[in-house]
C-alpha cells in the first residue's frame, strides 16, 4: 500500500482589529461632509483576483461606484444605504450586502463605520468559461472529497 503526499499551503489567519492606513475617498464622489476612510488587507489571492479588507469611515455621504463583486459584513456603526433600484436601508452590525460588479450606492455613514469587505475581481467572460470547463473536467477525473469544499472550489 502506497500513501500519496499531498503538498498544502498554509492557512492564513488574521484580526479584524488590525492597524488601518488613510484610504481617501475620491473627492468628486464626496457629497456632504468630510468623510476619512482607512483600511487595511488581511489577506489576498495568489491570482490577485480576490482579497479581504478591513475598512473603516467617518461620518459623511459619498457615491461609491463598484468595478468587482464585494461582499460586506459590517462589524461596527450604521451606514444608510441608496442603490436607486429600492428603498434605502441601514445597516449596522452583523449585517451582510452584496455590490456586484458595475452597481452603484449612496452611502450616508452616521458617525462611524467599520466593515469587512470579500472582494473578487471579475475576470473576462473567455477566462471565466475556461476556469470553469477546467474545473469540470477535474471534478470528473478526480471527484471531491468529503464536505472541505466549498461551491465545487476544487
């Protein structure tokens, strides 16, 4: 009987509490007060194509246009958010929301906010398809295994 090493990468852990730098808004997207934002990455993607950041702002309202997906999970504070498409809603901790790629949002940050951002960029459509079609013909060769993973992430 022949055991298969397996090569692993390790796993990286990190805190939302970590030291944050300046991460000025755009000026021209500011539309009342003086909001500061900072943030810091936790961690990213060996494609470059997805990373995870810890984000936090001052009082203010300022557009902010999304060029990739980003999920948020707010930690701390209470933001009002406008898309256009619905009634606004606020938001506070343990809230989650979606901006997919090419949304757009008002946000009105009472206060202070703090949130942590998934953020995956969008590949072109070619690229998407033959990831996909990879992933497929991998799957065949070699099923997964057991409940580790995760939307087929193989």
């Amino acid at each position: 009987m022949t055991t298969k090493t397996v090569t692993t990468k390790p796993v990286i852990f990190s805190k939302a509490n970590v030291e944050l730098n300046p991460s000025p808004i755009r000026a021209d997207w500011i539309i009342e007060g003086r909001p500061v934002a900072r943030n810091a990455i936790l961690s990213r993607s060996e494609d470059q194509t997805a990373c995870t950041i810890v984000w936090d702002c001052s009082e203010g309202k300022f557009n902010w246009h999304y060029d990739f997906d980003e999920t948020v999970y707010f930690i701390e504070g209470s933001v009002t958010i406008e898309d256009g498409h619905g009634p606004a809603r606020t938001l506070g901790p343990g809230d989650v929301i979606f901006f997919p790629a090419g949304s757009h949002a008002v946000w009105t940050v009472h206060e202070y906010i703090r949130k942590v951002a998934f953020c995956r960029k969008i590949l072109p459509a070619p690229v998407g398809a033959l990831i996909k079609t990879a992933r497929a013909i991998k799957h065949k060769i070699s099923p997964p295994k057991g409940e580790g993973s995760l939307m087929g992430a193989n």
